[in-house]
C-alpha cells in the first residue's frame, strides 16, 4: 500500500470533507481517505497496482477542488 499526503485548497467545511472522503473512498484501489480540514491536506492509502495517483488527483479536482 501506497501512502500520500496531498495539499488541497479550497476546502471550508464538513460538506467539502464528506465530498473528497466519498468521492476518493469508492475508488477501487483506495482503502483510506482521510481530510484534515485545519491543515488543508487529504491523505490517502491507495495500491499503486490497481489505481494510480493521477487518478486520485484528477478525482479530488474534478468536485473543485485544488490540489497545491
């Protein structure tokens, strides 16, 4: 398992949270999605083999938000 830790901008409150946790969760491949809101980070635990990072960050960018 792969574990990245990814700045992202223009989070502001539990809303956003519940997007980028249920969004990036039902990835196949994701096994955990965790945002802290205060710091502006997501981080994530994902097998390389069967989704890649650009996926995740393409996931994360298309609900609006930036990734830094």
């Amino acid at each position: 398992m792969e574990k990245i830790t990814l700045k992202v901008a223009g989070m502001s409150c539990n809303h956003c949270v519940n997007t980028i946790q249920g969004n990036v969760g039902k990835l196949e491949g994701v096994s955990q999605v965790k945002v802290d809101l205060k710091e502006g980070k997501v981080n994530v635990e994902y097998d390389a083999s069967k989704i890649s990072l650009d996926k995740i960050k393409e996931t994360i960018d298309d609900q609006g938000y930036d990734i830094a």
